[in-house]
C-alpha cells in the first residue's frame, strides 16, 4: 500500500499537500484555457458584430451628390472618385458633373456600397419619439410603418399634425357629433 511507505505522519501531511497543490494548479489551467476559449469565442462574436454595423450620425453621406436621393446599389463614379446613383449614372453618362472628366465606364463604387449595406441610421422621426436604428437599406420601410411618423389631420381649416397615435386621439377630441368639417382636396 502506498501508506506504508511513509515513515511517518509528518511526511504523509506533506504528500497529501502537494498532490493537491498539483491538483489546484491543473484545475487552473483548465480554468484559465477554458477562459481563454471563451474569450476568443467572445472575440470573434465582436469582431463579427462590428463588421456588421456601422452607425452613421451624418446621413447626408448617403445621398447622390447630384440629384440628393439615398443611394441605392449599384453605384458608380468617375475616374476622380465622385459618386452617382444609377439614375443620374445614366443621364451623365459622358461627363462627371463636378469635375468634367470623361464618364465613359461603369467604375462602381464597391465600397461605398458595403457602407451602404452595413450602415445604421436613426429613424428620421427620432425628433418625435422614435428610437429604432434600422439598417439603411430598410429605412424606407421604416418609415412606412414607423408609429412616430408625423400626420396631419385631414380636416379642412385644422392644422393639427402629430403621430398617428396623437392624431388619433385629436379625432376622437375634436370630430365627433357635428364637428367633423370638410375634408381637404
């Protein structure tokens, strides 16, 4: 038996204390490897995430420099870098408006349109109460439904605008029993 091989309790103490000082030191490095893992997981989550967004305070950015609109994929630009969106692409097809130079290929911009497919921008009718961040290919259809968007009461000689769900409200206060009004043209 292994017991018996120690001379005395004082060595059998000492035995005793460095096996489980082996046993804590392997346990922290299945500790610390597992943490380790875990963060590199954690890490690659991150960096996918951030790849995947970009939030953007300036959406002016975002719009053609010619006729003002959201870009829209494909997007092109001359041989100086100036951008267009298709539509304007095609009626400039020859000149770059801004620096005069030949537009004869369809360079597109593949850069801007990642930014364009991983931007983030904040509902317009944020001012309103609106906190969504949508992505800016989806912002259309945002707005389409977005409760905070401003309406204004249909009625003729009222200047009422609000949320649909304060407009609400306002029709149920103000046209009811007689108090309807004309419908604007």
């Amino acid at each position: 038996m292994l017991m018996m091989d120690f001379i005395d309790l004082g060595s059998l103490y000492l035995f005793i204390i460095a096996i489980g000082s082996l046993l804590f030191i392997a346990l922290a490095y299945v500790f610390l490897i597992n943490y380790i893992l875990n963060l590199e997981k954690d890490m690659l989550r991150n960096r996918k995430l951030a790849r995947a967004s970009v939030m953007l305070l300036d959406q002016d950015v975002l719009e053609c420099p010619i006729c003002c609109e959201p870009l829209k994929i494909p997007i092109y630009q001359c041989i100086n870098g100036h951008l267009a969106c298709t539509p304007c692409w095609k009626k400039v097809k020859s000149i770059c408006p801004f620096c005069l130079k030949p537009a004869k290929y369809d360079f597109r911009c593949r850069a801007m349109e990642k930014v364009i497919e991983a931007a983030m921008v904040s509902c317009p009718n944020a001012s309103y109460g609106c906190k969504k961040y949508v992505s800016y290919t989806n912002l259309s259809s945002h707005e389409k439904q977005c409760r905070f968007a401003q309406c204004s009461c249909p009625m003729r000689n009222w200047n009422y605008t609000g949320s649909s769900k304060d407009l609400s409200k306002h029709v149920r206060a103000n046209h009811r029993n007689g108090r309807q009004g004309k419908f604007r043209k």
